[in-house]
C-alpha cells in the first residue's frame, strides 16, 4: 500500500456492511486486512456481516480468512473501539437482541451517528424499503439466481487478476451499471432512504444492503452507501473534522464529502466572472 492510499492513523467513526461471512462470496481476506490496518473510536456494523441465510442451507464457508476477521474485531474491541451492530436481512435473527448492551459493543435496530461537524445521519441497513423498490416476487428470485452466478463469475474473474498481478476489478458491478432496471431500482432506493431522513428531520442516511456504494449529497442530505464486501469491497469512514469518506479495500479515497461549514462556504464564495 503506498503512503498516497494508506489508510490514516485514526478514524472518528467507520461503517461496514454486506460482509456476508460464511458466503462464498465474502472477500474475507481483504477485509481482515482492511481491519488490521484500522484505528477508530467506533465501528458501525451496518447489516448482513453474517449470512445466516447461506449458513441455513448448510452450504456455509468458513477459513482461516473469516477466523482473522473476526480476531480484527476482537483486537478492536480490546484496543477501545466501540462497536455498534445493526443487524440486516441476512442477520436478521440478530434483532431479537436488539437493545443488548455488551462491553464496548451494542446491538440497535437503526441508530443515529452524529458527525463532528454536528450533521444527523440515520444509520439502517436499508432493507425497510424493499416495498418501495422491489418488482414481483418471480423476477426477484430470478435476480437473486442471477446475481449469486455473477458474484461467484467477478470471483474467478479476479483470482486470476490477482495471479497477474492486477487490482480488484468488479465484474458484477459494471454489469449492473449496464443495466436500466438495475440503475431504476437503486434510484427509488436511494430516494426512499432520503425521503426517511428527511422525514424523521436529519441530514442524512447512511445504509448498505444494496451492494452499490456511494457518497453524495442530493436535495440537501447526505447519502452515503458502505457498499459490501462481496462486489465492490469498501467501507465508510468519519475523519476527525467531520469529513466523509468513500474508502476502497486498500484505503484509497474513492469520493468525500467534506465537513458541514466547508461545504456551506464554498456554496457562498461568488463565482468567477
């Protein structure tokens, strides 16, 4: 990792989703290495880290990759990270805990993240508005049938990448981009997640579930998707300022939001003529 991508020293907050351990499908290892490198004051665990759903057919994978993930979090935990856990669809047995509090861990529902820059966001995993973006039940099967050959194709894919010595590439995430419906599908979720912000009077919306990773600011929220770890391999992360940042497996900055008053001052300085 070259000091321009290095992850910093400290992080105020991180957020991680659709890990899916136990899957075929989690990178494992390039998350145990993500987690090794990190310093944070608290770690959000946004949903779907374990797939429980996968584990229920019995066909659940586990190696010495999963064992170093679940050390990384331990080793934070110890080192003072607090650590807060808001089950997803995939966990969803997790929620009957919900309220649970642990040493320096907490099981909630949905939560609210205040940044150091005073913004609001609400923290969910975001299948509460699978009403308001999936299609029928028949064509959602199939996509689910689809999906899972396409990840375990972006797997083959950049194994042989990595034999070349060539960076991660998501396969099945430049398919979706081609894709109409796809692109319709996560634009109605983007827009119920905001619509829920702002009905509930915050600046935001920080959420996964949909495996599509993004930092943006739209109708005056925040927006800011974690992404997964089976496809695109990032994570979200709060500086000390309050600056939001979009972060690729090695560390690198994919996108930014910087803190609240920066953005207000750049939105009032005059435009060149």
């Amino acid at each position: 990792m070259s000091p321009a991508t290095a992850l910093p020293s400290y992080r105020r907050a991180v957020f991680l989703s659709d890990v899916h351990l136990g899957s075929k499908h989690c990178h494992a290892a390039e998350l145990a290495d993500f987690l090794g490198n990190l310093q944070c004051q608290r770690l959000y665990l946004v949903g779907d880290i374990v797939d429980l759903w996968w584990m229920a057919q019995r066909r659940a994978v586990w190696g010495a990759a999963h064992n170093r993930v679940v050390e990384a979090l331990h080793r934070l935990r110890r080192d003072g990270t607090e650590i807060i856990y808001v089950p997803g669809n995939h966990d969803r047995p997790i929620r009957r805990f919900c309220g649970l509090m642990l040493p320096r861990m907490s099981i909630r529902r949905r939560t609210i993240h205040t940044t150091a820059d005073g913004r609001r966001l609400l923290v969910t995993h975001g299948d509460d508005y699978d009403s308001a973006t999936h299609f029928g039940s028949l064509q959602e099967k199939f996509g689910d049938w689809l999906y899972y050959r396409i990840l375990t194709g972006n797997k083959l894919l950049n194994l042989v990448r990595r034999r070349l010595g060539k960076r991660y590439w998501s396969l099945s995430e430049f398919l979706k981009r081609q894709s109409g419906a796809a692109e319709r599908y996560i634009a109605r979720y983007v827009q119920a997640g905001l619509d829920d912000a702002r009905k509930r009077g915050l600046d935001g919306i920080l959420c996964g579930h949909i495996h599509r990773a993004a930092l943006i600011q739209q109708d005056g929220l925040v927006y800011a998707n974690d992404g997964d770890w089976v496809e695109s391999l990032t994570a979200l992360a709060e500086d000390p300022d309050g600056t939001l940042r979009l972060l690729s497996h090695n560390g690198e900055t994919l996108a930014s939001l910087p803190p609240r008053l920066q953005l207000v001052m750049e939105a009032s300085w005059p435009r060149a003529a």
